[in-house]
C-alpha cells in the first residue's frame, strides 16, 4: 500500500493539507525560482510529477522485497520530503560557508551571460548561454565586436557576471530586430548552447516528435479525430500505438460495468438513471 502525504504520517504537520504548490513553498524550492530583487514565484506544480515518478521508484523496491521476504509493507512518499531532495543545494551551499542561493532570474552560478532575450516578432525570444572565455569571444565575433564588447573585465567570466545587467540590455538591444531561428543557428554553428524560446503550439509540428510519432490519432465519439500525445517511452518489444481508444465520455461504460460486470438487470439500470443516480449528462443543479 503507497501513501503520499504532504507532510509526512507522523509530526507535528501530519494533519496539514498540502499539495504541489503547497510543498513547493515549505522546501523552500519557491525562493530559488523568481527574478532578481523580485518576490519568490510559484514553480508551477513540478512537485506533482516529481512525488509520482519517487512514488513509483519506492513502489518497485518495496515489491522486489516482497518477492524476496514474502512481506508486503506500507510505503510512505511525503511530498514535501521528495521536494527536499531538488533543493539539496540550498541546503549544502548554506552548510559549506554560509553561502544563501537566492533567485536570480535565467542566470546562473556559472554561465555569464545567461538569460532569454527577445527577438523579432511578436512574443519571440530565445536563450543564450556563455559558459567559458572562448564562447565569449566568439558571441562577440558574431555581433561584430560592437564598443561596448571592449571593456576589459568582460574577458572573464567573474567580470561578465559582475556586468551581467549591463550585458542584458546590449544584448536585448543587438538581438531585438533579428530573426530568432536564424540567431540561433549561428550561435550553435560557433559553439554557443542556444534554443529558440518554443511556444506549446509548436511543439505539434516539431519535426524529432514527429519522426518518433509521438503523437497519435485517436478518434472520439464527441469531437472526432484529434491528436493526442502518447507515453514518453518505447520498449524493443511494443509496436504499434499507445492511444487505442479515446477517453470515455461520462457514463459510457455503466451497462458494460454496472450490467456486466456486477450483474444489474435492466431494469434495476433503468431505475438508477430515473433517479438519476447514473447518466450521461451532468445532472442539472438545484434551484
């Protein structure tokens, strides 16, 4: 059996409520997440996924045991522990020397300069991130070593990252009017990791998806043919797709269930939708 509280089964929290964004705040994963001198932001419900897959981890060690001991156990996966273990750096940066992470925007402890920057059109922006000396030298190749690129103390990267504001706004100004797809294929073709910003209509017509056919046609009975993703794995053993039937629709399967499986009469079915105990539809609210 897998329990997942927020907080644990034990504690002086035990009885507190809690879901993803609840957890996301008491492990202190919301204050590495914001822009500088701004407020901590919402994650965005990662501890959801998260506490899943170390659910599912916990669950396949628990049932190895059992084959090996013939005992079954109670598996407890508090959510708030399991965001714990994405802020470990927090947590360690500040045991080693004090050291307090805050958020900082797109940047990073490392790469300078780091950050999104928008590009011609409307709402189009992509990523850039300068991890050493040479791949600065090249960005500045490509700009076409504009003045403000000859200050001295941009030639490392303590400099850069002490720079950084002033270097967000030339490189907001040098990229503003260019083609995104075209600014980042040139950094990439120099060595500079990059990546257009994409927008989730895109990811429908991304070509590696698509290769992979990620997403499969399924066809419900509401609103017809419709793509749908299928599940972020293959084994050498499977063929063919994932989505084999569409999501029932509200009461589709009670005389399959109800009828079938535990026996109901027709009659006894006709009755529970007279007394609207089963349906279709939603039923009507109360005047």
């Amino acid at each position: 059996m897998v329990r997942m509280p927020a907080f644990g089964l034990s504690g002086p929290w035990r009885d507190r409520p809690g879901f993803a964004m609840t957890v996301e705040q008491a492990s202190g994963m919301a204050w590495r997440t914001g822009y500088l001198n701004g407020p901590p932001m919402d994650v965005g419900g990662i501890c959801d996924p998260l506490g899943g897959m170390h659910a599912v981890v916990a669950i396949m060690a628990a049932l190895a045991e059992r084959d090996r001991s013939d005992q079954g156990a109670l598996v407890e996966v508090p959510m708030v522990e399991v965001a714990l273990t994405m802020t470990a750096e927090l947590v360690l940066a500040y045991d080693l020397d004090g050291t307090v992470i805050s958020h900082a925007g797109n940047r990073g402890p490392g790469a300078a300069p780091q950050g999104c920057y928008r590009a011609e059109g409307d709402d189009v922006w992509f990523a850039l991130s300068i991890t050493d000396d040479q791949q600065w030298r090249d960005l500045v190749g490509l700009l076409g070593s504009p003045a403000w690129t000859s200050d001295p103390r941009l030639d490392t990267a303590t400099g850069r990252h002490q720079l950084s504001d002033m270097l967000d706004v030339e490189l907001s100004r040098a990229f503003v009017d260019q083609d995104a797809a075209k600014v980042v294929e040139s950094l990439i073709s120099a060595g500079i990791p990059a990546a257009q910003v994409v927008v989730p209509t895109a990811i429908l017509v991304n070509s590696q998806l698509r290769d992979r056919q990620f997403f499969e046609v399924v066809t419900h009975p509401v609103i017809g043919s419709l793509e749908v993703p299928s599940l972020p794995f293959r084994t050498s053993t499977t063929s063919g797709v994932w989505n084999r039937t569409p999501a029932p629709t509200l009461g589709q399967h009670n005389d399959e269930v109800l009828g079938g499986l535990f026996g109901l009469s027709e009659e006894q079915l006709c009755s529970l939708r007279a007394a609207g105990v089963i349906g279709n539809r939603l039923a009507a609210p109360p005047a």
